[in-house]
C-alpha cells in the first residue's frame, strides 16, 4: 500500500500532518503491545495499521484532526470526505482480491476499522449501520442502503468545468467515493465488518499505559515513560517506510527497554525544561560562580549545568514516586557522606585564608563529588544526572551542601540532617 505516513489527517497544514503521524504511531504502538502469538502487526502494508493472525486480517484506517481537544470535540458530518474515502479505499481493497469467490472469503477473514479523533455520534451512516448491525433485519438494511444510495445520488456542487477538470487530474471527490461504494456488488457482506471508533489522542496513550501496566507488568509510575520512550524508538525505526513486527522480532529490538523498566527505580523519563529567566540567579551558580568554578561564567554554560540540574530533578521525583521513602533517604545519605568527606578536606581554610585559597579549596571539593558515581538503590546514575544532583543540593533558598568554608553563612545553608 502506498506510504502515506505525512498525509494520515485531513488537515493538510504542516501541524496537521505532524499531529496525524503522531496519532498513527501511537496506535501502532497500541496494536504492537496487544499482539499475541503468531501474530503480524505492520504499518503502511495493507492499511495504516494492519494485524494480522492465522485466522484474521483486520485494516486499519487513522483519521486525525487539530479540531478536536480535551475540551471541544469535532464531529465526522454525514458528507465527511474521510469517511468516504475510507469505505471507497477498503472497497478497492476487496476489488483487487479477484473473482467474486475472492472478495467474498478476503470480506469473510477481515475486519475494517476507521480510528479518528472525529467523533461519529451523529454520523446518520454510522446510527444506520450500528442499527443493522443490532437486529441484522431486511427493514434495517433497507434503511441502510437506501440512504447510501441517496449519497451517491447528490449532485456535485462544483461547476461541470471543475469537475471535468478534477477527472482530467485524476483526483478522486466524495461524490466518486459514494457512488464507488453505492455501486459495490458486496457492499452488504463488506459493510458488516466495519466499526467506527473515536478516539482522542490522550484516549490512545492511556490505552497504551493500562496495557503496559495491567497486561505487562511495568510498574504504574513507569508506563508513561515507557510508553515515551518506545514511540521515540518507534519512530527512528519506522524511518519513513513500512514497518512490520511479530512478538519475537519486536521483543528482539525493544525487549531491554521494558526489562529496564522492570527493574530499575532511576530511569531516563521525558523532559521538559524550564530555563529560570535570570538562570545565573540561581544560588548553586553563585557557589559556583564565587569560586570561579569551570564553565561558570558564560550564559551559555550556565544554561547546561542548569539543565544539568533539571535533568535530575526531573527523574530524581520519578524514581521516589516510584520507589518510595526508604530508598529515598539512602540515597541521600549517601550523596551527604561523599559531600561531606570531600568537603572535610577544607581542613585549616578560614576567614584568614586569602580569597584565592579559599576558591581553590572549594574548587577541589566540586571536582571530587563531580569524580563521584551516584547510585540509586541499584541503579547506576550517568555523569550528567550525577553533577546535576549536587547542584541540585546545592541550590535554593537553603541549600544543603556547598564549595566554600562559608558556605552556610554565605548562602543561607541549611544543616543536612539524614533521619
């Protein structure tokens, strides 16, 4: 099936098209963590989504549009293009099996799926087919086709010329669609096995995190990470191509993602820093500043140790939530302890000191904890995240620990006491 990864919404903005992609990964995503075995979840092979298993095929089509948020809701009109390309599409789909015999036994094996963030509420071909669909009664077909039958009937609004000249460049209206799909010998054995469903994009990542923690087991603190994290790799994998997984082969290329999750406290999570306005401000640059610390005196600089900081804030509030008060406190008693050994070694540096003494005291207490490996329970912490825990200790109205001898009367510090 032709690649349509930048073309998945209606909305033919570059943010539309984004948001559409987007939208259609999550949900790849979504059918990858409910595959089971022998199964074959694929993008952009035979639809947008596709499964497929021994017994079934079932086509996936994405609609997504910027109209809909968590407080409005956009609806799918009865002459919504996406909905009738959608059925002229899957329509083909069947037409290109071959015979009659064909078409009837891919129809009788398949499902067909519209998946949009458009709700279809009030959608009267929709009311009709869920109707049909109830009580499965001649009356109800009827109602159900005579209507289609009046969709295909309605006379193109557009001038002759523009429609003359539409047919001339090959593009396709909604007024080919319904006729198209008005016109199909087994639009009744297709349309049985069509479903609607709207879903909002927050609705599809909390599909995916009930499954991530309910079916695989990833603790709740960790399955929007995960989910994050997964969508990222997605992503860099699908590079713009087809893409298709069973179990093994997606458990081979993102099985140590979810087995990090399983056991680690302290992990990477999904960030979104908020640089300070005045970041050299920040009382951990000041200690840092007062005594002419390395990379401390362009903005430059100071903006990554700042993110350096907000690095491990970000996941150091993750990994409590996750693993609670005990590892809390013994990971800050140990961040304290090797503070506070380096720290000692301010031995014989007083206010008689001379200023360049004492800035060369505080700069060898910086750069032995900046030497020091961090670990979280058993998690070991990268260098980055490491140098952004003893700024983080060593900022704020009170900070708990410091460079210079002074530092507590300099800096407002505050005694840090492990209970």
């Amino acid at each position: 099936m032709k690649n349509r990864f930048m073309s998945t919404t209606s909305d033919t903005s570059a943010g539309g098209s984004i948001a559409g992609f987007v939208y259609q990964i999550y949900y790849f995503l979504y059918q990858l963590l409910l595959m089971r075995k022998n199964d074959i979840v694929s993008l952009e092979k035979i639809d947008d989504v596709g499964t497929e298993s021994d017994e079934r095929r079932t086509y996936y089509q994405l609609k997504h549009t910027l109209g809909t948020t968590p407080t409005t809701t956009k609806y799918m009109t009865d002459r919504d293009t996406d909905l009738w390309k959608t059925l002229n599409l899957w329509v083909n789909v069947v037409k290109n099996a071959g015979n009659e015999e064909s078409q009837r036994n891919l129809i009788t094996k398949s499902n067909f799926a519209l998946i949009s963030n458009k709700s279809t509420k009030d959608n009267q071909l929709v009311k009709l087919l869920e109707a049909y669909k109830e009580k499965k009664e001649d009356e109800k077909w009827t109602a159900l086709k005579v209507y289609v039958n009046e969709q295909a009937l309605k006379e193109p609004k557009e001038k002759k010329k523009d429609v003359d000249k539409e047919k001339k460049d090959d593009k396709k209206s909604i007024y080919f669609y319904t006729k198209n799909v008005n016109d199909f010998p087994l639009f009744r054995e297709l349309i049985e096995k069509v479903y609607f469903e709207f879903e909002t994009d927050e609705e599809i990542k909390n599909k995916i995190d009930d499954v991530l923690t309910n079916q695989k087991y990833v603790p709740a603190g960790h399955s929007s990470n995960l989910r994050e994290l997964l969508m990222g790799r997605l992503v860099g994998e699908i590079n713009n191509k087809a893409t298709e997984y069973t179990p093994v082969s997606f458990n081979k290329t993102y099985g140590s993602l979810f087995q990090k999750m399983l056991t680690r406290k302290f992990v990477p999570t999904p960030r979104d820093f908020k640089i300070p306005d005045d970041p050299t401000e920040q009382t951990f640059v000041r200690q840092l500043r007062d005594i002419d610390a390395p990379r401390s005196k362009t903005i430059k600089d100071i903006i990554q140790l700042t993110e350096q900081k907000l690095a491990f804030e970000n996941d150091y509030n993750h990994a409590n939530a996750v693993a609670g008060a005990e590892d809390q406190k013994a990971f800050e008693a140990d961040v304290y302890n090797r503070w506070y050994n380096a720290f000692d070694h301010n031995d014989g540096i007083s206010a008689s000191s001379s200023k360049e003494q004492i800035k060369e005291a505080g700069r060898k207490v910086l750069k032995e904890v900046k030497g020091q490996t961090l670990k979280y329970d058993i998690d070991d912490l990268d260098t980055v995240v490491s140098n952004g825990c003893f700024y983080h200790f060593s900022d704020g109205e009170s900070p708990r620990i410091g460079w210079r001898f002074d530092w507590k009367e300099k800096y407002n510090g505050q005694e840090w006491i492990i209970e």
